[in-house]
C-alpha cells in the first residue's frame, strides 16, 4: 500500500463526499467540519495525486473525466473500511441484553424465563434490571421495556399494552368485598413512589371523591403485592405486576371492572441500531406471554 501511503487519508474522504454529495456545503454538513476546510482538503489531494478531481462550476463541483473514473472506486474503498469497522462493533447477537424496571422483572420475567429458554435455547439473557432512564446506546442495551406515554426522547418506542389499574386482595379478604363500596372499609396497601391513585379506580365505578382507608406505605410495587398476597389489605395494581400472582390464584380481583391510566408499556430500542433476530425473537416472545396470561385472566 505504499501508494496509499502519499496520500492523506482525511483528503481522500473530503474527495470521496464531496463527489458523491456534488457540493462543498453538504460534504461540509457530513463531515462536520467548515467549507473552507473541505476545500482545502481537495486542493491538496490533488496536488498529491497530481490530477484534476473536479471542475469548480455555478453548479457546484462537475468530476472532470479523470475523476468519473475514480470517484466510484474511491467510495468503493470507503465502504469497505465502513463495513469492517462495523464488523468490530458487532456484538455477540447471541446475547441479548434487556433494561426493565426491577418490578417488572421480579413480578413478570423471571417466572417465565424457562419458557423462553425452552423457544430460543440459543439465546442467552442478560437482565440490566433498574429505575433508571438508561441511555440504551452508551449502555450496550439491546431492547427495553418502559411504562410511560411513550415520549423518551433518544428511543425509538413500540406499544406493548396499555396499563390498566384494578384492586387485588388475598383470597380471604375478597370473601367480604360483595360491592364496589365495600372496598372502602378495606385498608389499603399504598406504593409511595407510585403516580397512579385509587381515585382512577373509584371514579370508574362510581366511588369519585371517596377515600381509601390506608394501612401501610411502601415505597416498592413489589412490597405491596407482598403485603396483599400475605393479607395485609387490598393494592391497586396493574396487569403485569398482578398477573403471576393471580394465575397462581395467591391473589384475587373481587371486582372484574379495570381503569386505564393514559400509561402504557412499551418496547424501546436504540434508533439508530438495527434489529436483530434475537431482539424480534423477544419482542414476540413477550407479546406472546402477554397474550396468554390476558386470556387466563379473562382480560379482553
């Protein structure tokens, strides 16, 4: 390569852009660098190759019949630096690596885990389970799974299922709830770090402006559902913190009417990454296990 080894390689870029892009301005734009800067670059390329790349014309920059000839070879040469230094970026795609919040784990993935290890045995998991609003680019994620409105700036977001709110109780404390009303008299179990209000719930069915009697505060989703399951009072909670729970029948809905929040849970992926078969694998795994645990549950 000692003929490659005349030229500089910042040159040969700023000729390589200018004559796919046919303007100074926007190789300038894709360069990141000034006008003047691009010009400069070409100038000098040409002197080091001793040729005429380009004709300087109101039109912009017009190759000269050497610089057709070279031109294309040139991009050609740009591509496969491009590709090889995206095969070095390439992560092992048989590792997937998932940010989801630490209830959502608990109470919903983790039961299921060995069912998706059964469908993809080939896939391995890696759970980054966090409160935090990752960066999913600087931090290796793969995929994510958020409950908002959808709007997080730097992530491109899918709907998974949109949130719906209900009471649970244990067993035994659904043996008094008869009524909608009755959960009145029933202490409740409070997540402190929660946005959502029993006042969702009682409006829907008629109990606006009433106030649940409240026994303890947590400041986990996961605590609650704890404290339901053990009888402790009765929680409002959401379908994938609840279902598990409810399959198991370890928790009850005394009352079949659910409020929506305006919240959904969504998939969330880096923009500019493209999608890899491990990653569709677990989105229509996860649609799928939703899919079925509503059904049970009778939620249409």
């Amino acid at each position: 390569m000692k003929d490659l080894n005349s030229i500089h390689l910042n040159g040969l870029r700023a000729v390589e852009v200018a004559g796919r892009l046919g303007s100074l301005q926007a190789a300038a734009g894709e360069l990141g660098v000034t006008v003047g800067a691009v010009s400069q670059q070409i100038i000098k390329t040409e002197k080091q190759l001793g040729r005429i790349l380009f004709e300087r014309s109101p039109r912009g920059l017009v190759a000269t019949p050497f610089g057709e000839s070279f031109l294309p070879r040139l991009t050609g040469g740009f591509e496969t630096l491009d590709q090889a230094v995206a095969s070095a970026k390439r992560r092992d795609e048989t590792i997937l690596t998932i940010s989801v919040a630490p209830v959502f784990a608990a109470r919903w993935l983790v039961h299921r885990l060995d069912r998706f290890t059964e469908k993809h045995p080939d896939i391995r998991l890696r759970i980054d389970a966090t409160t935090a609003l990752v960066n999913l680019e600087s931090a290796g994620v793969d995929i994510g799974i958020r409950v908002g409105a959808g709007d997080w700036p730097g992530v491109k977001a899918e709907l998974l299922l949109a949130q719906e709110v209900f009471p649970v109780c244990s067993p035994a404390i659904a043996e008094k709830l008869k009524q909608p009303a009755d959960i009145l008299k029933i202490p409740a179990v409070i997540d402190g770090h929660s946005t959502l209000s029993w006042e969702m719930w009682l409006r829907e069915v008629g109990l606006s402006g009433q106030q649940m009697v409240t026994r303890h505060i947590f400041n986990d989703a996961s605590l609650c559902l704890d404290a339901a399951i053990a009888g402790q009072g009765v929680m409002l909670a959401w379908q994938t913190l609840a279902a598990y729970s409810l399959i198991e029948k370890r928790l009850v809905m005394p009352f079949p009417l659910r409020a929506t929040t305006g919240f959904a849970h969504y998939f969330v992926t880096p923009p500019s990454r493209r999608e890899t078969k491990t990653v569709t694998a677990f989105k229509q795994w996860v649609r799928d296990e939703i899919a079925g645990s509503m059904r049970r549950l009778g939620f249409q």
